[in-house]
C-alpha cells in the first residue's frame, strides 16, 4: 500500500450519489425514486422531515476516513446545493472546508452531470498537482471506472468509498481500495440490520469488541467517552465540534450565517463536552490505525498525527496535559499503552461485553 504518512490527498464527493445511495439503503429500495417529488414539495413534511433525518449521511466519517491517507490537499463535493436534500448539509461541509460545487441541471434530471464535472476537475488536477499521491472517490456508479483507472496509471492510488448494495463491482475492482461507507466509524446501520446480533454472532459477522465503541456515532459513543472523561485531568478547548457524525441542522436561509458563527459558538460548550468529543476524536483514530494494521499497536506519534488530520485544533496541552502519553494515560479505560524504552505503541483497549 502506498505511503500514508507522507500521502497528500484530493477527495471528490459526487455527494448526490452518496445521499440518494444512502437514503435507499435505510429505507429501502427505490425509497428516494417513490419520495422524490414529496421531498421538493414540501421537505418540511413531518414524515419526510423523519426520513431525511433517519438517512442524514455522516460527512465527517469520510471526510476522517480519508485523511488517514495523508494530508488532504483538496476536497470537493458536486451537487445541486438547492435542492433540499442538499441543502441541510451545506454548513456541515462548509466546516469542514470542503468545496462545493454547483451543478445546474440542465433538465428535470442531468444524468452524469456530476460524473462528467467531477472527472474533467480530477484528471485536471492530477496534471496540476505533481505531488499527488492518493485520490479518494466517494461514489459507487460505474461511471467512475474509467476515471479510477487513469488515475491509477497515472500513478495515484485509488481509494473507492460507496454504501453497500449501491455500488458497482466494477467500480470496486478499478480501485487499488475501496471501503463501504457502510462500514466507516462513526456511520449507524440502518435499523433492521442492528435488530438480529445474535444471528449475526452466529454467522460470525458480529463486530469485534475492540470495534464496538466506533461502530456508532460519536456522539452516541458517550456512555464510553464519558467514563474517561470524568478521569480527565483538564478541561480545554479540544475538538471543535461535539461529534464527527452530527449533521447541524438549521433553516437553509441561516446556515450560511451559522457556518460564519461557528468559531463564536465553541465558546458555549462545557468542559465536559470538550472531554467527550476528544475521547470521541482518539476513538476514531485508533480505528482507523488498526484497520491499516492487522497487529493492533501503533506508534503513537502515528496516532497523534491522525487526530491532528481529522481536527487541527486538537492539543493535549490545551487540555492540561504535558504530553500524548499523558493524554492517553487518562483515557486507559479506552486506549492501551505500552511504553518500551523509547517506544511508545497504543491500541484500543477491547471492551468487555
């Protein structure tokens, strides 16, 4: 696999194909097809307001899930940012400084509108950026195939995110890696598929106890954060934002003005939020590390670097801490720390059913 640690990253989101991938998987099949014109009539709908929000797509998650390839240079997302499926996520990307790019359709429905739009910008700025060394697509129409292939001979190695059941074979056989959306931290399974563990056990496709705690939101991971957080030695300003997978949800007609107010309004939360975002932030490193290596320790000056990658305020010293040994230290009841001379390796700490 190519080099990770020094890997610069350009991320392309055809975002309505991950949306509508999405909302089909959680409800069903042909589920946006069957809504589609309830949803532009009237988004405000208490029904269809809950359906949206049941298949609310955790941006955060890929956005984490890529930058633990390197550093992310570029990150762009092609939709119709006015229509109201798009429309509640634009202060989520915009915080996390993703480009938006608006397509005008054409017609009622611009068939590869985005395939075409995405695919000119990537090969573009594969010519541009010599130093390019990843190239992330979040997408699962075949389509992108081609577009997989000439960036791998072109050089870059391709990573494929899609949600299960919504991607072509194709597309994932043309990247050099490809990962479910499915299967990201932070992302919850639909419902009927968290209803039977006990058959999935059986079968031997439970989730691993060391990967229980990021199976779910961070923001539903509390019951574990808050365990370390009452250990925690300082408060401070660590993560920006309470959880990676919260989707900030406002009237389209003031996110903009949320998206300029959101540095005013880390003010307002408490240490103790702080403490548990944090937690939420190394939760989500540790997996992400252990998935790239099968024997579960990792170097944690890796760590550190990839928590740094998925939020650039992070610092152990903002929160009273000396050192990210200390730091891990006071988080035992979730990461295991293993000191050998100079070496210092820390994995996450198996969880007890």
């Amino acid at each position: 696999m190519a080099n990770t640690q020094n890997g610069r990253v350009a991320v392309y989101l055809d975002f309505d194909n991950i949306v509508l991938s999405w909302y089909d998987r959680v409800h069903g099949r042909n589920s946006y097809a069957r809504d589609r014109q309830r949803i532009a009539e009237d988004p405000s709908d208490t029904e269809i307001a809950a359906r949206l929000r049941a298949a609310v797509v955790d941006v955060g998650a890929v956005i984490d899930y890529a930058s633990s390839f390197g550093t992310l240079v570029l990150t762009r997302a092609y939709a119709d940012w006015s229509s109201p499926i798009n429309a509640d996520y634009r202060a989520q990307l915009v915080a996390r400084a993703v480009d938006l790019v608006q397509l005008f359709p054409a017609a009622a429905y611009a068939k590869n509108g985005a395939d075409i739009r995405l695919a000119v910008d990537a090969v573009e700025d594969m010519f541009r950026l010599d130093d390019l060394t990843h190239v992330v697509i979040v997408a699962g129409d075949s389509d992108y195939v081609p577009l997989a292939q000439r960036c791998k001979r072109l050089g870059r190695y391709v990573v494929g995110i899609g949600v299960a059941g919504s991607t072509a074979k194709a597309l994932t056989a043309a990247c050099d890696e490809f990962a479910s959306y499915d299967a990201l931290p932070g992302v919850e399974l639909p419902r009927r598929e968290q209803e039977q563990p006990a058959k999935r056990q059986r079968r031997g496709k439970a989730v691993t106890a060391s990967r229980e705690p990021v199976g779910i939101e961070v923001t539903e991971a509390e019951t574990v954060a808050e365990q370390s957080a009452e250990t925690a030695g300082g408060g401070g300003r660590g993560s920006r934002r309470r959880g990676r997978g919260a989707v900030i949800e406002a009237d389209p007609a003031v996110q903009d003005d949320i998206a300029d107010d959101l540095s005013d309004d880390l003010t307002d939360e408490s240490d103790d939020d702080l403490d548990i975002a944090v937690t939420g932030l190394l939760i989500r490193a540790l997996w992400l590390g252990q998935e790239k290596d099968d024997s579960g320790w990792l170097h944690s000056s890796a760590v550190k670097q990839q928590m740094r990658r998925m939020d650039p305020s992070f610092n152990e010293k903002a929160l009273g801490f000396r050192s990210f040994s200390d730091f891990l230290k006071s988080r035992s009841d979730i990461a295991e720390l293993e000191e050998t001379g100079h070496e210092r390796l820390v994995r996450l700490r198996e969880q007890q059913p």
